[in-house]
C-alpha cells in the first residue's frame, strides 16, 4: 500500500492519513469561509441541521474554527417535516450532539406551524418540490424571528452541481443566479443570507470527515429521495465523474466563473413583492409556500 504523501501515515483517502485529511479538510474549509467572506464581524450563525453528516459536520467545525470569536454567535436550527423512522431518529441523534456540544438547538415542525406533515401529503404529489420549498420558507422565516444574520446550510460541492445541472436541464436559470457559496441576488431584509462553508468539499469528502469524527454512526436516509429528479440527476454526475475524473470540479470553477454575470444581469431584472398572506419576500402576490399549503389543506 502507498502511505501518506504528508507524513508516510497508513492512508485513508487519496493517499493521506487520518490526521493529514482532517488538517487537509479543515484548512480548506477555514479558506473558503475566508476567500467567499462567508462569515463577518458580529455574525449571529445559524446552522440548519438536519441531523445527517454534512450538517452536523459544518456545525461541528464552525463551533471549533470560531471558539475564540466572542462576537460570534453559533446556533442550530432544524425543521421537523413529519418523515417518520427518518427525521425522528435524525433529531434524537441531532439533539444529543447539541447537547454534547453545548449548542442551542430550535426546532420547528411542519405539523405545528402549517398544520401538515409530509408523510400524511405525498400521495399524488412530488415530496421533494413540496417539503423543499415548505422548508425553505420555514427556514427563512424563523431565521428572521431569531435575528439571525446568516444561516449556513451543509450543502456540499456535489449538491451545489447537481443544482446547477438540475436548472439547466428546466430552464431555470435565474435559479442558478441565486447560487453559490453566498446565495441570493436581490438584498432585501426579509431574506437572510444562506452561506455554504462546504462550497468547495466533495460529497465523499464529507462523508469520510463525518465518518473520522464519529458523526455517522447511523447512515438514515430519507426514505422519498430515491424517486426525486434529484437523485437521477446525481447517478448521472457521478457516473460522469466516473469516467471522467475531475468533472465536478470543473462544473463548479466554470459556474463561479459565470456567477457574477448571472447574479448582476438577475438583479435587475428582479421583481421583489412580499406575499399578501405571511409576508415572506416572493416574486407574486402570494408566494409559492403559501400556495402549496393553501392547495394541500384544501384537499384535506
Ligand atoms: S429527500 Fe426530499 S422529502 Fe426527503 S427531506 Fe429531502 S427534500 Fe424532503
Ligand atoms: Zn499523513
Ligand atoms: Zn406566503
């Protein structure tokens, strides 16, 4: 076996060794928080978790990369969609962490809040557009109540690609302006700023730090992502990786190149409304969340 190019270590990924990978990851990590300003001067963090690796693992290295920084706040925030025997056990384990960790957690339900859970809803609709966009909202939403300046998300390099490739493929592409390691195109203080401290970190890479830390111990997945667009678009990107080392890197250095034309030329073209029924910044009178529970308490 070839050992570790830093240090002749027995190698766990790409031929580093425990601790190399972990400096390797982190100093990474800490380079794009630097590089994009991701994190600024009396910053109140919130980190939305789901309870799965990527999220408790930003979590966990924004506690660690910050625990000098008294101006800095770092909380968690998780979203409790009603997705029995998955997002149950996900905030056990998630509820623990915090309380190991010692960091305040808030949880919010779908069921207490619009007064639907998603198990109950996905009969004849598509779970992933529905609870996405519910969460998205709710996200924002209690972002605001608890006067959070940035709310980080885990999403990694593999996401940021599939999300790319997914708007290609619908023509979406002011969607994609929204992108990027700091999301958004238009400021408005009904939105709070999403950052992804993960931009530049490969799936894989992520699953190997969660796994070193001790994060993954139990690998629950939720149980509607095998039928979304989703996941055929991610079969595809990594079958393309496959064969094709290096592809999704370079999706991601040629979508930064692009990024800046496509957020100023959607930002003129933005139409920003706040909708009439709970206020949340959209683009018609009624944005699209409160739409879909309109619809959905109707059928019940
Ligand atoms: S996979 Fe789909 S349904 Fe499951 S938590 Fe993610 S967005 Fe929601
Ligand atoms: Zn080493
Ligand atoms: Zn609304």
């Amino acid at each position: 076996m070839v050992n570790c190019k830093r240090c002749k270590d027995k190698p766990v990924y790409n031929r580093l060794c425990k601790s190399c990978f972990l400096r390797y990851f982190e100093k990474k990590v800490r380079k794009t928080i630097r590089e994009f300003k991701l994190i600024e001067k009396n910053d109140k963090i919130l980190v939305a978790c789901s309870g799965g690796k990527d999220s408790t693992s930003v979590l966990y290295l924004l506690k660690k990369i910050f625990s000098k920084r008294k101006d800095l706040v770092i909380e968690a925030i998780a979203i409790d969609e009603g997705i029995k025997e998955y997002r149950d056990k996900n905030l056990k384990f998630l509820k623990k962490f915090c309380e190991k960790e010692d960091i305040n957690l808030y949880i919010y339900s779908f069921k207490k809040e619009f007064k639907i859970e998603l198990d109950a809803i996905i009969k004849d609709e598509k779970p992933c557009s529905i609870c996405g966009v519910l969460r998205r909202k709710l996200l924002n939403q209690m972002a605001k109540k608890l006067n959070a300046t940035k709310l980080v998300t885990g999403h990694n390099l593999d996401d940021e690609c599939q999300s790319i490739l997914m708007n290609q493929f619908r023509r979406d592409v002011k969607t994609s302006a929204r992108l990027g390691p700091k999301t958004g195109i238009l400021v408005d203080k009904g939105f709070v700023q999403r950052i992804k401290p993960f931009y530049l970190m490969l799936e894989k890479e992520v699953a190997i730090y969660a796994f070193l830390k001790g994060f993954m111990q139990q690998l629950n997945e939720c149980p509607y992502e095998k039928v979304s667009y989703r996941a055929d678009i991610r079969d595809m990107i990594n079958n393309f990786e496959q064969k094709y080392p290096g592809t999704k890197n370079s999706t991601i250095t040629s979508f930064l190149e692009i990024l800046p034309v496509l957020k100023k030329e959607y930002k003129n073209k933005g139409n920003l409304k706040h909708c009439k029924e709970c206020g949340e910044p959209c683009s018609q009178d009624i944005c699209q969340g409160c739409k879909i529970i309109q619809k959905l308490l109707r059928k019940t």
